[in-house]
C-alpha cells in the first residue's frame, strides 16, 4: 500500500490561526484539526488525523529534547516564534498511546489597557509604585499573561532606570530592551526552576521581577520576600477573587506559619487584579470582567486579622480607589448589554446575591414602562379598512 500523503501541515494551520485570530489549536488523532474562535471550538474542513499526521505536526515544532520528554515523561511544554507574524505557547503530550498537541496563540501587538478594559488612572500608579507585589489573577485563559504584558511593557517604555527580569515557563511575549533593560529567563531552558530564578534574581539588580507562576511553597516566599526587599513583584495565580487569591496564598504554608504570611500580606501586596473572559451578547468575541483590590488600610487590617470574607464588602465601598468585585462588573456589563443574562448569572462569584440584582433590574424595568405616556392602555387599533 502506497504511503499517505500528509493532508496537514503547521504553517498552513498557524496562518489559519493568525488570519482567523483563533486562540487555540487542537491536534488529536480520529478527528479534524480544531480552533478556538471567539470561545468556540471549530474543526477544519478535512479527513479525520491518523497517528502519523499528528506525529509529524509535533516534530515539525518540536526540538529532539522536546521529542524525547514527549516519549520518557508523557509531555512537554515550549514556546515558539511563527516569523513575525505571531509566537505560540505549546503543551505537546500523550494520550490513548498517541501524540496530541494543544498551541495557544500569543499576538505580537500588546494591548493597551483601555483595550484590556481596566481604568488606565488606577492601574498607572500601581505601575509606578516602588515596590510591593501585584498579583493577575484568573482561571487558565482568561488573559493573564496578555494583562501583565501589558503592564510590563508600560514600564519598559516608560523608566529608563529600570532592571526588569521575567521568569516564565514558556516565555510568552517577547520585551526588547527599551527605555527599561530587560531580561527574560525561560524555566527549563535558561534556569532550573521558578525558586531558583527568583533566588538568582535577587542577585541581578532588578527592580522589577515577573513571575510567570507561583506555583509552589518555595516560590511564594521568595517572591513575598522580594517584594519587602524593595523589589516590585508580578505574580500569577489560578484564583478568581482577590479574597481567593489571599486565601490560596496564606493555605500554602503551614499552620504555623499562617499568621505570619497574613502580616507579610498587608504589608508587601499592592494590589490583585482577577479577570475572567464572557462571551459577548453580539458574538464579537470575549469581554474581559475585572475584581480588583487595592490594598487600602483597611483590607490590609482585613488581611493581617483573617478576615478576608469580608474583602468584597470593601471593594464595593472601594470605588474611589478603583476598586470593583466580579459581580458589579458582570452587572454594569449585563445592564449595558455587553453580556448575556445566563453568563451574569453562571459567572457570577455570588449566585443568590446576583439573581436579587437582576430580579431588581427586572423590576425597574417593569416601572419604567407603566410610568411612559400611554402605559398600560390597551394598544390603539387601525380603523377597519374601507369598502
């Protein structure tokens, strides 16, 4: 039997991606390639992948080291440049005995923060601050690393008395040296682990310290540490809330450290900044929805004395200070028809409390028209038609 020609090949399906603006692409064996757009998994038009077209998809991105974690550890996980077009972050792995391979596309052009969606006022003196910790947090692709792109990319345009360090794994998005310097390490490739970049790190006269991920006990310390030593840290987690993302931080070390963390908490963190991506009601894609917490006084009494269920409650009354929960977000999206009731609803961090607003909605709505000339008057008929 003849051997089977390749029906796929990457450059046509990264082109597709960069042409479509597809977030994700999926590779499987037993079905077509398949891309995320606006939210959407769609597959291509085409003949369902055997083992040998995916096999030959990975290598054609993959080094033999990659190839060889594939084989001995059951996945790998790199980044690549597709010319100058885009780069892409890739999880290649095993399943049922094959290959599989998940890319995710990162754009080249950084987005500037009235894009993103948050207040450019509040988020430019968070970036100005001299040190402390500042956490982008959120479930996995919610805009996490194009936030923080963006925010570091503000200073790397703006201080020219900068040493900015990014510690990622992959790298994302590529910072040229600008105003600021730059440097970029790569887990895996440039350094061993995420701790032990942060404990080099300290040694390279940064100001500012990117962590791609506090992913471990011994990552979280340094970086709250570096953020007392005088350093301006940017971490990531997988929380959604700011009173989460505390939680998360303080549940990582033990018992009998718990109490000391709380104080090192109100002290070094600035600010958390939790977003997650809703469908648009029109379809036009996602909107990015924000909880944000600046660390005022109070949450910081609120952090130190563990009382961090009572955090929300502050960001409503925070406002001045930028200051919103998830929820009044989602509202003030739903209310300006930016997002569907059903994703105001399933989004929301407080269920029962968000049924209430929108029964309230549905309420004022209801007085509104009875109180409009002509309400509640039976509906004017045309005069019968003339013979």
């Amino acid at each position: 039997m003849a051997e089977r020609e390749a029906i796929y090949n990457m450059p046509d399906l990264l082109n597709m991606m960069v042409d479509t603006g597809a977030a994700d692409l999926h590779v499987r064996v037993g079905i077509p390639p398949a891309y995320r757009h606006k939210g959407v998994l769609k597959r291509v038009q085409g003949p369902a992948c055997v083992p040998e077209d995916v096999e030959s998809l990975v290598k054609s991105i993959a080094s033999d080291e990659n190839i060889q974690q594939i084989r001995t550890k059951g996945g790998a996980d790199f980044g690549f440049a597709f010319g100058d077009k885009a780069r892409f972050r890739v999880s290649a792995f095993r399943e049922r005995g094959n290959m599989a391979l998940v890319l995710r596309q990162i754009p080249n052009a950084l987005l500037t923060l009235e894009q993103i969606g948050l207040n450019p006022e509040t988020v430019m003196k968070l970036l100005h601050t001299p040190r402390g910790m500042i956490l982008v947090t959120g479930p996995t692709g919610s805009g996490k690393s194009t936030t923080l792109a963006s925010m570091i990319n503000i200073i790397n345009e703006t201080d020219d008395s900068c040493h900015l360090i990014t510690i990622e794994d992959p790298i994302e998005f590529y910072h040229p040296h600008k105003k600021a310097i730059t440097t970029q390490r790569e887990v895996h490739v440039d350094v061993p682990s995420f701790s032990e970049a942060l404990r080099r790190a300290l040694r390279q006269d940064p100001e500012v310290i990117l962590v791609g991920e506090l992913r471990d006990l011994e990552t979280i310390e340094m970086a709250v540490s570096a953020a007392e030593t005088g350093h301006l840290v940017f971490g990531t987690l997988h929380t959604t809330g700011a009173a989460k993302t505390v939680d998360r931080i303080v549940n990582a070390f033990p018992m009998q450290q718990q109490e000391t963390i709380r104080i090192q908490l109100s002290t070094v963190l600035q600010a958390v900044i939790s977003q997650i991506l809703v469908k648009r009601a029109d379809g036009k894609g996602r909107k990015a929805i924000h909880d944000i917490m600046i660390n005022t006084p109070s949450i910081a009494a609120l952090i130190r004395d563990n009382k961090t269920f009572r955090i929300p409650s502050d960001q409503q009354t925070g406002s001045k200070y930028g200051m919103v929960t998830l929820d009044d977000g989602l509202y003030k999206a739903f209310c300006e028809g930016i997002v569907s009731r059903e994703d105001c609803q399933t989004k929301s961090a407080d269920y029962q409390g968000m049924l209430q607003k929108l029964k309230e909605y549905d309420e004022q709505q209801a007085l509104q028209i009875q109180s409009q000339p002509g309400a509640g008057k039976p509906p004017l008929r045309p005069p019968p038609p003339k013979h």
